[in-house]
C-alpha cells in the first residue's frame, strides 16, 4: 500500500488493479495501465471500468490509462449524484499525482468529464464527448446544457464528440446541436454502435481517439 496526499491506493485483484479511497465516494476501484498520455475513460451510469476493455488494448501503447469504476447509483438517472462523482475523480487523479490528461466521457461519464473541467480547466488537455447525458436539443438547439458548451468554447478546449449514429437513449441530433454549440469541436457518427460505440465499434472508436489525439 502507498499514500499519496492522505489518499491510500492499493493493489486489489480483478478488473481493477489499483484502489483509491475517496471521501466523496469511499474507496473506488481502478484501472491503470499502459504509459504515455494519460486519458481517463469515465463510464457510463451504473457500469464499471470493464466497458472499456474492448478498447483498453488498443490504447496502453500510446496512453496510461484511467479508468475508474464508480460506485452504483440505484436511484433514478436524474437524482445521480453527479456532484460526488466529480468530487471523486477530482480525489482520485490527485492521488495519482496526474496533473494533465485527455478526459473521455460515455453517457453519465460526460456530464461527470464537463463538470470536472468546468472545476479544473488547467487539468484538461482535450475532452471527448460519447453519446454524452446532459444536454437536451430540439431543431438542432441545445435546451439544456449550453453552460457546458459556453464555457468549452470560450476555454477553447479541443472537444471531440463521438454518437453512434442509432442511440435510442440519446438520438445523434442531440450530439449534432452539441457540436455545432461548442467552437472548433470535431464530430463522428458511428453506424450500428447504438449507446455504447467504444463497446460495439470498439477499432473504429480507438483509431478516432489517436486521429484526435494526434492532431493536438
């Protein structure tokens, strides 16, 4: 076992190797590997850091990295506490002594990516938005969620958004409003991918995320 800033982290078996004990949250499990850029892969609600591991092989060459698994919330989706999970991200890369790094949120993992940069907009390099909760849009307009786009643009962070083409939880026009909301960002839908592209198109998702990587 190891401290870091008050924080223990320990090696555990399974999925996660790696566990950080937040006071947002208590302790949280991990995965942490590969080397290079660090990007975090923030999941979706109610899921774990095992959705990323269609992709998590593709990605250690290039990038360390960060996948936590929150704890589950069994409430509704709209009394999730978003809150402490940022509170808990923010714990967590503090005890990893990450000081820069690229954020990619999926669903509930987004809008917990865009509050963790809206708190530590020095942290984050780049963001990549999956299909992302947050935000609602009709005839082409964000509804709800333009502070997140608002202050993107006038950071001017580079944004990445990636939908599959045919989410029936959150339909493709919502990330279209969104791109055409946040200045400069970069847009791909991806066909059969449903809510989840990084799990059902997993080469395609990953060689996106290097193309963008690359071009920063």
């Amino acid at each position: 076992m190891h401290e870091r800033g008050g924080l223990s982290a320990e090696s555990v078996p399974g999925r996660d190797n790696i566990r950080v004990h937040t006071k947002a949250l208590g302790s949280i499990g991990i995965l942490d590997k590969g080397s290079g850029i660090n990007l975090v892969l923030l999941h979706g609600w109610n899921a774990h850091s095992g959705t990323w591991s269609r992709i998590s092989g593709l990605l250690t060459s290039r990038f360390r990295i960060i996948a936590p698994s929150f704890p589950p919330h069994f409430g509704s989706f709209e009394e999730t506490p978003v809150k402490q999970y940022t509170d808990a991200l923010e714990e967590l890369l503090s005890a990893l002594d990450v000081t820069r790094a690229i954020l990619t949120g999926h669903s509930l993992g987004g809008l917990i990516a865009l509050n963790y940069l809206r708190r530590k907009p020095e942290v984050v390099g780049a963001i990549v938005l999956e299909d992302t909760a947050g935000f609602d849009a009709e005839d082409g307009l964000i509804t709800s969620g333009m502070e997140y786009a608002d202050f993107i643009s006038e950071q001017g962070v580079r944004t990445l958004i990636i939908w599959g083409e045919d989410d029936p939880i959150i339909p493709a026009c919502v990330g279209k409003s969104i791109h055409s909301a946040i200045s400069g960002s970069s847009y791909f839908e991806l066909s059969g991918a449903g809510h989840v592209p990084h799990w059902r198109k997993p080469e395609a998702f990953a060689n996106l995320l290097i193309r963008f990587v690359s071009s920063l």
